[in-house]
C-alpha cells in the first residue's frame, strides 16, 4: 500500500529483513522496534479499509466520490429511462371514484342541429386523508316487565370510544416499516387527520400486533425448517446502550429476524431453525454455523473483499489471480445455467489449487523460529489466513459451481437485515429488548409478505382484523 507515494508495504518488509540482520540491537530494543512494525501495519490495514476490500459500508468509504454515477466507456447514456428499462406509466383507472360530467356550452358553437357522439375522457388521480368515525348504535328492547336486551356490537368493538383496525395498520407501517420516530407519528396523525394519538398508543399497537403474530413465528420456522436454501447472517444492534445481536435466516420467500444477547450458537439453537435444518445454509464462514447438521456454502462477495484486500495491502500476486478466477467460475455458470459440467467444474478446481500452491511461496506459514514459544497456534497474516480458509474449505466455496440453487454470495441474508441498519441510524438503539423483538417479528411477518407480493399496508390490515393471508399455512 501506497501513502504519500510511499511504498509503506514495501518500507515495512525492508524494515524487518534489517532487523533480523542487525545482532546489535538488545532483546528489550528488538521487542519494541517488532511492536512498532506490528502497530504500523495495523493502521496501515486501517487506513487502506474500503468496501472494496473489507466489511465496511460503502457509505463509510474515506474521500467517497457524491458526484453523479461514471458513464459506460464508449456509451452517451441520456438521463432517465433506457431502452428497454420497463417503466411505471400512470395508466387511467378504469373504475373512477367520482364522474364529472361536463357539458358543452351550446353558446359558442356554430348554428345547426347535434346529437350526442360520446365524450373524451381524462382522469385526475389524487388522494384523500381524512378521519372517519363510524358510531354502531345497539338497539334497546324492553319487555313488559321493564328488561333491557341490547343487540350486539360487532366484534372487536369493546369500548364507548376505541382506535380502528386502519389507524393501527397505519401506525404499525410507518413505525416498523419506515421507521418513522413514535413523536413524528403522532404528528402525522394529528396534522393530517386530527386525529391525537399517543406515543403509548403507537407502541400499545407496536406489541398488539407482536402477540397477534405469535402464530405466524412458529408457522414461519417450520417452513424455513424444509427448505432446500437458506442465508444466515448476524449484526450488532444497540440496545439501551448495550450490545446485542439480530440473527436474520430468510431465503426468497421466508425472513425471519431473531435478536439474542449472544452472536454465537446459543443464540442459533434458541432461534430454532439450523439445528433441524439440513438443506444447504449460505452463511460468511462464522465458525459457529458449522456445528450444523446440514451442507454449507460460503459466501464469495466477502472473499473477493479480501482477495482485493491481500492484493492491494499485501501485494500477494496469488489473491490478484484467485480474484480473477472466481469471477470467471461465476460467469461460466451463469451462462451455463447454474451449473458447468464435470468436465469444466473439474478444470476449475484444479486451476483453484494451483493458484493456492503457488500462494503457498508467496505467503508461506510462519516458521517456529521466528516467534517465541508459546502455546497454541502460531498467528498468522490475514493473508495466509485467507489462503488456508480456501484451501480446507473448498467444496463450501465452490459449491455454486455444480448446484444451481447455490448463489455466488449471501446477498439475500445481507439485503434482509440491511434496514435494520437504517434502523439503528434513525433512532441510535431500541430502548428495550422488548422493543428489539417486536421489531424483529413484525419485520419478519412483513418482509414475508412482501416477498409474496402482499403490500405491507395489506397485510397489517389483515392481520389487525385477526387473519392472516392465504399463503401462510395453518401450523403444524
């Protein structure tokens, strides 16, 4: 890595061969000069960190570029639509609210005699907020011996003033969906429908609909139970100023978030998915995931991070090729229909191991005599560490080569629990677990839905009005 077009990479390396070839220096000289060649190369790692080569945010890229996106080399794009993008055309509605017939003004038309041809349409779609209060009045009978028998009052409604099933939907959506702050709500609510709701209320919403989805938690655990594929992934969240975990296991068409105050297996088992799952779980090689009974595969996004991170920080030759390579096996069996044939797989791997060998000279492992004794085992760069991984994990890396319902990354895991990060901006923690779970079931129901095709205003609506929507079975 280069700073200042300084090679520091390289002025580090020259560095150590000095030290090792100086006897003068004492040991109490030589364990600091190692402790400040260590230190340097971590901030140097630090410094060099992107979301090209590491787990961080595009958003928290140093010096990141806000100007508009770069051009196709040799294309002149205009801006909007391309060819062939499939738009959202606003198409007339052919069942209007209201028909508003307007009538020729007789006055300004020439002296004749008309008769009527039709009439040219144009529709104006807008919307309206507004309150409304629909008031049940239960019919009183008495008999002769003045008793009183009252009709009954539809279900659900139990008070002499109580919150419809549209008001909860709406406040469920805009709180777990777009994460709209309880206050903001409340304004929302009494500006444009004057309507003074409460952040009690919000959050009395918040945990009716947690406990109404009860059922569907239990439904949605046995369906990710039997599926062939599915992505796990973990991340921090803030809970009270303390850290917790939010474990996401989800697949095209189920999610279901999870939030522990572990990272590790305890939480995984305490979900119960992955201990009785035994399709294949897509995961980012988190050691945890493989006491699991079932086929892994790892995903390749982060190791082509890495890869570029070995390159471009350590200047291993062997990482620039196995980059290269991995992206060449993801377009081969992409053109191959998910899968290359025997013939190709076998190539491909035997390609794998050769640029491996070869990153065995150029990041061999390190030799007892240069580091104390000690026990355990001897640390290594994250290069080398890099280049065991692919190497003991093989199969687990390539696997999306011969299976074609085997992704190249974890993607679908990542792009689950992306809001959750939107989330933690917005509002800096959840102020209690409670708070935590409820987001994660309600997030899980409507991220469910959505994946279904089912709005998430349609499936609120449903839920409050005590059903759930057809795609979901009845539980086991």
């Amino acid at each position: 890595m280069s700073i200042a077009k300084i090679d520091v990479t390289a002025a580090l390396k020259q560095a150590e061969q000095l030290l090792r070839q100086d006897k003068s220096l004492s040991a109490p000289m030589r364990a600091m000069v190692d402790l400040l060649i260590v230190i340097i190369n971590l901030l140097v790692q630090k410094f060099g960190a992107n979301s090209t080569n590491s787990s961080l945010p595009p958003s928290q890229d140093p010096h990141r570029e806000r100007g508009a996106k770069q051009k196709t080399k040799g294309q002149k794009r205009k801006p909007g639509g391309q060819n062939g993008h499939e738009g959202a055309t606003l198409a007339p509605d052919p069942n209007p609210d209201h028909i508003a017939n307007i009538p020729i003004d007789r006055r300004t038309l020439p002296t004749g005699r008309y008769k009527p041809a039709g009439y040219e349409a144009r529709q104006v779609i807008d919307i309206e907020i507004r309150k409304q209060v629909t008031e049940y009045r239960a019919e009183i009978l008495a008999d002769a011996h003045g008793c009183q028998f009252v009709a009954e009052f539809p279900a659900g409604v139990t008070r002499p003033v109580q919150y419809g099933t549209a008001i909860k939907a709406r406040s469920v959506y805009q709180s777990q969906q777009q994460l709209i702050p309880y206050e903001r709500i409340c304004d929302d609510f009494r500006d444009q429908c004057g309507i003074p709701l409460s952040a009690g209320s919000v959050f009395n919403f918040n945990q009716e609909a947690f406990i109404l989805l009860e059922r569907f938690e239990v439904i949605v655990i046995q369906q990710l139970i039997i599926q062939r594929i599915l992505h796990a992934d973990e991340t921090g969240i803030n809970v009270d100023g303390e850290g917790r975990w939010l474990h996401c296991v989800s697949n095209d068409k189920w999610t279901l978030f999870f939030p522990h105050a572990r990272r590790g297996a305890e939480a995984m088992i305490a979900m119960g998915v992955l201990e009785h799952f035994r399709g294949t779980l897509i995961h980012d090689h988190w050691k945890a995931y493989f006491q699991f009974s079932c086929l892994h595969a790892l995903c390749n996004a982060h190791h082509l991070r890495e890869l570029t991170r070995a390159w471009e920080d350590d200047g291993q030759h062997w990482a620039e090729k196995m980059h290269a390579l991995l992206l060449e096996i993801k377009d081969a069996t992409t053109k191959a229909g998910g899968g290359v044939t025997e013939r190709e797989a076998k190539s491909f791997r035997s390609r794998y191991r050769n640029i491996l060998t070869r990153g065995d000279r150029e990041c061999p492992p390190p030799e007892p005599k240069d580091h104390p004794a000690r026990p355990g085992r001897m640390a290594r760069t994250k290069s080398r560490n890099l280049l065991e991984r692919l190497r003991n994990f093989e199969t687990e890396t390539l696997r999306f080569m011969t299976d074609k319902f085997v992704p190249f990354t974890n993607n679908q895991g990542e792009n689950d629990e992306r809001m959750t990060k939107v989330q933690q901006k917005i509002s800096g923690c959840f102020r209690s677990f409670q708070g935590a779970q409820i987001f994660c079931r309600v997030r899980s129901y409507l991220s469910t839905c959505r994946k279904h095709g089912l709005a998430a205003t349609e499936a609120l609506t449903m839920l409050f009005s005590g059903r759930l929507p057809d795609f979901i079975p009845k539980p086991r």
